[in-house]
C-alpha cells in the first residue's frame, strides 16, 4: 500500500494544507523509521510503522485550526478519530488504530470523560509497540514549525498542559525506544 495515493484522495490540490501534512509526516516517518532501526530486537514492523506516520493526521483537513490551514468544522483534538473513521473506509484497520490512538501521548477513557473531550468515549491510548513509536515519534514534530525538531524536554513539557498520564507514557516510551 502507497500511503501517498491515499493521502492523495484526501488531499487531491497541491496547496499549503498538503505541504504541512506531508512535511510533517515524512518527519514523524523518518524518527520512527530510525529509532524502530536501533532496536532490532523489538520486532518492529518497519513497513507498517512508515505507512502508520505518514497517514498519523490524515483526518486535518475535517477540523477547524486555520493556523495550519485546515477548515473544517471540527476541533482539532477530533483529527486522530477522524482520521482513524477515513482508514477505515479503505479496510485500513490497524492504521485507523493509529490515527485515534496517537492524539497527545494517547488519550485514556477517564482523561476523556474527566475533560469532557469531544472525542468517541473509549479507550484511545496505543497498544501494540508500533502504535506507541508512532505516537512519539509525533511528540518531538509540530505542524507550526515544521523545519525543527523539538528535544525530549520541549517534547515533554509539551504534554504536561494534558496531564500526568501522557507525560508518563512519554517518559516509558523514552526508556523503550532512545
């Protein structure tokens, strides 16, 4: 599977949305793909993984954030679950997993419920070990600034506004995957 023809169905016209979520990808593709290289020995799946980063945030375009030129009618938090319903119409399952499950460092039922999130109400954290790279390797990339890379701490203390939960899924996937 070529994730830049799905990308493509989604994203037809070559405009300054497209650019933002292919740059962002390719970077979120290029950390995962390389740390998933430095541990043989967890059986990653580096196919996956790469196809995984580059669809992460397929679901932008159906949200509102027009910073980053996406004008939908949803808030952004909801692109993981969006994004995760658009790979299910393609019988893309485990890459729809993704999509839901990597939204800050993963989102439990109770920080849903606890913030009134408006997102599905299950669990959204990642599972499998190819979800989890995924998710942070999104952690250290922002859409905004899309020429660096933040460090473990900007990283970090990027999660810290969301609550403990994510910054110590952060702090265990560090110890898993650097």
């Amino acid at each position: 599977m070529d994730p830049l023809k799905i990308i493509d169905i989604y994203y037809p016209q070559a405009n300054q949305l497209k650019e933002i979520l292919l740059v962002h990808s390719r970077s979120v593709a290029d950390k995962a793909c390389q740390l998933a290289d430095l541990h043989p020995e967890l059986k990653l799946d580096r196919d996956f993984i790469y196809e995984a980063s580059m669809l992460h945030d397929i679901g932008i375009f159906l949200t509102d954030a027009p910073a980053i030129y996406c004008f939908g009618d949803k808030p952004y938090i909801c692109h993981g679950s969006l994004g995760a319903a658009l790979m299910r119409s393609q019988g893309l399952e485990r890459h729809a997993l993704v999509c839901e499950r990597h939204t800050g460092a993963g989102l439990s039922l109770e920080e849903i419920e606890r913030q009134q999130l408006p997102v599905p109400h299950r669990e959204m954290v990642p599972v499998s070990l190819e979800e989890q790279l995924v998710c942070f390797a999104d952690k250290f990339f922002s859409k905004t600034h899309l020429d660096r890379e933040k460090s473990v701490e900007k990283a970090r203390k990027s999660l810290e506004k969301y609550g403990a939960e994510g910054v110590q899924r952060f702090d265990k996937w560090c110890q898993l995957f650097l």
